[in-house]
C-alpha cells in the first residue's frame, strides 16, 4: 500500500507537490499553535466563582391607585411591595394601619410609596372648614340619583349647575353656574374611590342625597333663590376641559298640549276712493211761521177779522197779574162749526135803521 502511494506521488506534477506541500505546511502550523495554546491555559491559576451580592429589600406601602387631596384612606387604595432599601425614602409607610381612614391633603399617584410626608402634609385648618377656600362659604342642596349625576360626582370634583324650570305647557333649563368646587357628598368630604363591603372600587357613590359646594356669598345667593323655583342638575366636568367657562346659555321646550296662538289677521288695504262732487244746493228762503187769526162772529156770519201782533215779550195779558193794564186787543176767535178757519167773511156795512133815530155828537 505504501508502493502505491508512492507511485502515485511520482505520478504527479510538480505543481501538484507544491500544493500539497503547502497543505501540510498549515495544518502543521495550526496543530502546534492549539498544542502551545492549551499548554499556555493549563499553566494558569484557576479563579473561585465571583459571590453573588445580597440585596437588602423592605417591605412599604404603595398606592395602588391615584389618591386626590381631601380623600380618605381605604385599604384597598393601598397594596404592600417588596423594594430594595436604598431606594426607599426616608420616612416611608410600612403597615396599613398608619394610615388608613387619614385624610391627605396633596396628591398620591398610583405606584408611590407612602411617605410621612406626602400623607401627614401640614395644613392651614383642620376638619371640613380646612377645604373651603378663603372667598367663599359652603353651601348644600338636596340631590337624588338623576340630578347627582348617578353619584359619580366625588368631592374635590369641578362641576356646573343647572337650573330647569317647569311650567304648565313649557320647560326651560339655564346655566345657572360654572366650575364650581364639590366639597362633599352625602357629609363625606372624603372623595376618594367608593367601595363595595369586599373592598372592590364600584366608581360611583350609592343614594346621593346632599350635595356640598364652595361659593362666593354672590353665587351663593343665587343658588339658593334658584333651588326653590326650580330644581338644580349637576353636570360634571372633564378633568380636562377645553375651557374653564363657556358662554351663558338656557333652552325652552314648549309642550304639544300648549294653546296655540291665533294668527295676527292684517287689516285689508284701505283703497281711497274719488269722492262724489258736492251738488251745489240753492239758498232756501226762510218760511214764516203762519200768524194767528182772530174773527168775530155774530150768530152765522163773520163780522169782523184781523190778524193781531204779539209783543216780543209773550202774552198781551199773562195770567194771574190783575194789575197790569189790559189793552184792547180782540179776542180769539171760535171757529164755526161750518166755516173753514181760512174762510173771511167780507165786512156787512152798516146801515141805520129807517126808525131809529141818528144821534150825533159833537
């Protein structure tokens, strides 16, 4: 086997040997270097493994949820962690009992540890008056499920107040007031997450029944003039309004049983007309009034008539005065029963009898 090989070697080219020379030549190179290599590691000191460092925790308390001012307490806002003990303030929380049912004044976001200082802040008051602002007073309404916004209202929320008015056939809603500070609900100014009896956040305050807010003595006026003509809504703001006021505003809603009005009836047009001409009348001569006639009548024949003139002041003799002088004036005539009253009888002349003696006078 080994004459084979070497008539196979003789065989080659010269070429062929150079490169296979060069092959054994790095492989030979690579076999004394890994050889030196583990001769070199053998010869160093072995290490013990490096300790593993202990880490000092403590154990504190730590919101679970957000905590707003003016809140109190509960266990199951709080929950117990496990923290390494250079990271732990000065002053932290570490059993339930220190602080639950304690009111905090400043705010406690979710996964902050509990300080001393965070949850016994100092204050300017104590007790309810503490909450209310130096300008205004408190003042408290009655409420219900409806108008309290189904309890979800919680003190130190900002709300807005709304006036409806009910009449017979209308109703009407105004803004009464704007961004006004919820102090209480229900004589609990704590305002923190409601729970259930298992401690489970239910979000909303169960039977509101008074509401609590902080007024100007202005504003306070007004809500309460308006809380007995009408009936007060509360509606409750974002946390992040777009504007803290908005411009006054009231709606009416008529009813369709409400009368309607009768329409306003135009007067027709009044279209002058072309007045008729005026028909010249004549002058009409004044008409005497017909003047009384006196006759004497001797048996069946008028002997005498005239037509007598009254004096301008009234009877020729008025009754009952004696004693004025009477004229002579003929008396009234009895008109004859055959004898038209116009009919005048010509004058009889008179003539002496044959018999009778004519006397004469000087």
């Amino acid at each position: 086997m080994f004459q084979r090989l070497l008539d196979k070697l003789n065989n080659l080219s010269s070429k062929q040997l150079l490169a296979m020379a060069g092959v054994a030549a790095v492989l030979m190179f690579g076999a004394i270097y890994a050889g030196m290599t583990l001769l070199a590691e053998s010869n160093k000191p072995i290490q013990p493994p490096p300790e593993e460092k202990v880490v000092e925790t403590v154990a504190v308390v730590v919101a679970k949820n957000n905590i707003h001012p003016r809140t109190r307490i509960q266990e199951s806002m709080l929950q117990i962690k496990e923290l390494p003990a250079d990271i732990v303030p000065e002053g932290a929380i570490k059993s339930f009992t220190d602080v639950v049912n304690v009111q905090v004044k400043v705010s406690i976001f979710a996964g902050d540890i509990l300080t001393i200082q965070k949850v016994f802040a100092e204050g300017g008051d104590e007790g309810f008056t503490g909450s209310i602002p130096a300008d205004c007073r408190a003042v408290s309404i009655s409420v219900n499920d409806i108008t309290g916004v189904a309890g979800f209202a919680k003190p130190g929320d900002r709300v807005d107040l709304l006036l409806v008015e009910k009449g017979k056939h209308r109703a009407m809603t105004e803004l009464l007031l704007q961004n006004v500070p919820l102090l209480s609900i229900n004589q609990d100014a704590g305002g923190g997450i409601p729970v259930d009896k298992n401690g489970v956040p239910t979000g909303a305050i169960a039977n509101p029944s008074i509401a609590t807010f902080a007024l100007q003595p202005k504003e306070a006026l007004k809500l309460i003039s308006a809380a007995k003509i009408g009936e007060i809504y509360i509606s409750l703001r974002p946390s992040k309004p777009q504007s803290a006021y908005v411009e006054p505003m009231e709606y009416t809603i008529e009813s369709i049983e409400a009368p309607k009005p009768e329409p306003v009836r135009e007067p027709a047009p009044v279209i002058p007309s072309n007045p008729a001409p005026q028909i010249p009348v004549a002058p009409v001569a004044p008409v005497e009034p017909p003047q009384p006639k006196i006759e004497i009548i001797a048996g069946d024949q008028v002997v005498q008539s005239a037509t007598p003139t009254l004096p301008a002041g009234g009877p020729i003799n008025p009754p009952n005065q004696p004693n004025q002088p009477t004229t002579s004036q003929p008396l009234p005539a009895i008109p004859s029963r055959g004898v038209p009253q116009e009919f005048s009888a010509p004058p009889v002349p008179h003539v002496p009898l044959a018999d009778s003696p004519v006397v004469r006078t000087k």
